[in-house]
C-alpha cells in the first residue's frame, strides 16, 4: 500500500471525511474487510480481520464502559475497537469518551485500521507497526480484546532469547512473567501473560486461544494454567466451533480474564470469586449460504453471552438479573479447586458435558483424540527448539 507523502495528512483526512459522508463507503468496506477475512493467504501471513458476529460476542463479553481504555494488541483492520465504540455508544446515546488504542505490526495493515476508523469517524490512535510481545504495556487498560495468533514460533527477539539460553547470565526480570519465562516453541502463553499483566485491578480480557493452551500436560503449560487460577483471573472459557472466526480451522475457545470478579456497584449481583464458567459452544454454528464457511450467528452469539450474563448476574436498564443454573452440554460453573484437581484444565468441553449418547461418545473420542494429537505436536516443537539449542553449543 503506498505511503502518502509528506505534508498530506491534512488533505487526505478531508477527502476520507468527504468519502465517508456518502452512504455506500461504509458497507463498501465492510464487504472488502470479509473477503479479505475469507482469503486464505491473508490469514497464512498473519493477518486476521474479526467476522462481526465474533467481534459482538468478544466485546459484549467484556462489556467495556463509558470512559475506559481499550487496548487491541493486534489490532488488525481494527474491527474489535469499532465494535468497542459501537457497543457503548448505543448504550450512552453520545460519541464514547473511551480511548481506544491498537497495535499492529504489519505497517499496510496498520493503515486499513486508520482507514477504518477515518470513515466511521472514530477518534482511535493506531501505535506505529511493531511487535506487542517485545516489551510489557507501559500502561494499565480497563478493557483488553485480541483476536491472537496461534502458535507463533521463535516469537522472542534474538538478543532476549540467547540471554535466556545462557545460564548464569543477570538477566532483567520480565515483569509479565517473573516467576518463569514463557517457552520459544509457541507464543501462545507469551500473549496470555501480556495480557494479564496489561490489565488494571478491575480490568477485563477477552481474545481468542488454540485450545491446547486449555488442555495441554505440558509442564510450562500447566503451570501458567494453575497460576492464572491462583490469582483467580479466569472468569469463562468458552469452546468455539471451528473455523467460525478466520484465520484457522483449528478448534479455539475464547478466554475471559477478570481481575475482580466480586459483587459490586455497576457490575454483577452474584460473587464469583473463585469460580470458572465454562460453556461448550462447539456446536453452535450456522452455515453460509452457498459455502462450506460457518458463522456463530445472531441466535448463537445471544445465547452465549445470555449465559455469561447470568451467571454474573449483570442486567440492563434497571432490570432483576436472570437466575444461573448449569445445563448439560452447555454450561457448568466449577471452583477452582475442583479445577485445580484435574490437572488445572481449562478445556469447557470436559466440565460441560453432554448427556451420554452412543454420538456423544463417538464425539467425545474424537475430541479427546484431537487434543491428544494436538499435545504431542507441541511437544515436538518444544524437542526441537532444544534440538537446536544443543546443536549451537557443538
């Protein structure tokens, strides 16, 4: 995408302003911003565009407030900020006085998101391109939304990772993990542990993870699992369908990180320290019309979210909270010392269980088998990482 000259920016912002005054520029976009999610070799090079029933379901699920800092580590086009904007401003009547911020590191499209917002007249600032991973968030955010990369190998920078390697070297203390660094094989708890540390006493997640995060033995794993519980940060998982949200077609669920999870004014009537919801969503999809494509749906994404509501016990306008119970193979609320016991797992699909069926069986195995397959993959990666630690020292 060519860069505007210097001196520019204030005659292209007139002419976005002008464009975006028509009543086509807007749906226009919208629809290049699908193709671009549908386009395989997009999302093969990193990078991924939320479809918009998944951006409704991950900011609904966060419930960003009036005045709040909302921050999208990757930001992509930028569609989880504008459904951020969206979200409160038809809940306030006004323009947001939110911030809302967004990291990108592939600079063309880092400019697509800017793009996005100047059309829809959202005042959203776009950091210069770079990577989120390479130092923690200089600031607290109320309200953090990614829809992650999965799987990132040989994530860390070079000097960071060769200080890591030697033993007995002073190395600074990372504050997003000071008890143990995150592994090189797979950025995936690089990111959780980003995010949790970018949060304020009060602040909320929600992104998208692989679901071996959820599930996986492995040791650094595990361990990452039984701390977010320790400190009582996890609030819902929830199992996806797959390939209803871009950029793979690996099974995912969607984390929800919650620093306070207490009663309190403006917020749930029910306490929920100390507890995990979990929601087994993974047949809650709809097909698209003359496609093999899968979309959550309005239907879906409301019952959701219904769910999570509830067993928050949040209600709108003034209204009574609807009550919470579990429902088999949908939803189930456990402690986290019932947690803790099996193995710190995080998988919904193993809490929210369906009533025994020769199918529920059948799907049941095969599950289990996926996530089995999936383990012994990531313990490949790791072997050879340390294959290639060893073969540098020779």
């Amino acid at each position: 995408m060519p860069v505007p000259p210097s001196g520019s920016e204030g005659s292209l912002h007139a002419l976005i302003q002008a464009i975006g005054s028509t009543q086509l520029v807007r749906p226009l976009l919208d629809h290049c911003l699908r193709d671009l999610s549908a386009d395989q070799a997009q999302a093969d090079g990193g990078h991924y565009f939320t479809p918009d029933d998944m951006a409704r379901l991950m900011v609904s699920a966060a419930v960003p407030r009036d005045g709040h800092r909302v921050l999208d580590p990757v930001c992509g086009s930028g569609g989880l900020l504008v459904e951020s904007h969206r979200y409160v401003r038809e809940r306030v009547g006004l323009d947001p006085t939110m911030s809302l911020q967004g990291k990108e590191q592939h600079a063309h499209t880092s400019q697509v998101a800017r793009m996005n917002f100047a059309v829809r007249g959202i005042t959203a600032h776009v950091f210069p391109p770079g990577d989120s991973l390479a130092e923690p968030e200089p600031e607290p955010y109320d309200i953090v939304l990614a829809n992650l990369p999965f799987n990132q190998r040989n994530w860390a920078l070079e000097g960071e990772a060769e200080q890591t390697r030697r033993p007995g070297l002073a190395v600074p203390v990372d504050p997003r993990w000071p008890e143990e660094p995150p592994s090189r094989g797979s950025a995936n708890s690089a990111w959780i542990q980003h995010i949790a540390h970018a949060l304020t006493p009060a602040g909320r997640a929600v992104f998208l993870m692989a679901d071996s995060v959820a599930s996986s033995r492995q040791p650094v794993i595990r361990r990452l699992r039984e701390r977010l519980l320790r400190d009582d940060l996890v609030e819902c998982v929830i199992a996806l369908p797959p390939r209803v949200f871009g950029q793979s077609k690996a099974p995912a669920c969607l984390w929800v990180l919650n620093r306070d999870k207490s009663a309190r004014p403006g917020w749930g009537v029910r306490d929920r320290r100390q507890q995990v919801l979990f929601v087994n969503a993974r047949r809650a999809f709809e097909p698209v019309l003359d496609s093999r494509a899968r979309r959550l749906g309005d239907k879906n994404t409301a019952l959701i979210l219904a769910t999570l509501a509830a067993w928050r016990g949040l209600s709108e306008n003034g209204a009574t909270a609807p009550p919470y119970n579990d429902a088999a193979g949908w939803s189930r609320s456990c402690s986290t010392k019932e947690i803790a016991d099996r193995e710190s797992s995080l998988m919904p699909t193993s809490y929210a269980v369906e009533p025994p069926s020769p199918e529920r069986d059948t799907r049941s195995r095969v599950e289990q088998l996926k996530l089995e397959l999936a383990d012994q993959l990531d313990q490949m990666r790791v072997l050879e990482l340390r294959l290639l630690d060893v073969l540098e020292e020779i």
